[in-house]
C-alpha cells in the first residue's frame, strides 16, 4: 500500500517556469503535483543509475589498463624471443 501523500511544500518559481511546468505536466497527461512527485523520484533513480555507470566505468579502466599490462609483457616476451631466433 503506498504511503499517503500528507505533506505540502510551497514553492516559489518564476511565471515562465510555472507555465513550463504545467505544459510539461499536461504533455505527460499528469496533473502538475503528480508531474512533480514522478520527476523528484525519478531524479533518485538517475542519481542511483549515474553512480552505478561511474562504478562500471571505473572497472573497465582498471580491466583496460591491466590488459594493456598484459600485452606489453607479451610484446616484449615475442620480442625477447625472436632475439634469439636471429
């Protein structure tokens, strides 16, 4: 069952981003309150997405720089190798 909505915040904006709103509400088929309430929770949900993205993004460069790693020491061993071909 959700949690009843038993809080009221007032805000203050600017005529344009009064009308802003309500247009971006009613292309959403929402009331504005609604419109509001689903772009507050989906803002966490981007945030919490955004962190998880940085996260991945941090694995993969250690995954890259340790491959590279990798196959410096294999280029040098071939290298070594073919040394003593010649």
């Amino acid at each position: 069952m959700p949690e009843p909505l038993s809080e009221v915040i007032r805000l203050r904006v600017t005529y344009r981003q009064k009308a802003d709103l309500e247009h971006a509400a009613a292309v959403a088929g929402l009331s504005p309150s609604d419109y509001m309430r689903r772009r507050l929770i989906a803002g966490d949900t981007i945030a919490d997405e955004l962190a998880l993205i940085r996260q991945s993004i941090v694995r993969l460069e250690t995954i890259v720089a340790n491959q590279q790693q990798q196959n410096q020491e294999i280029l040098q061993q071939l290298g070594n190798s073919l040394s003593f071909v010649r």
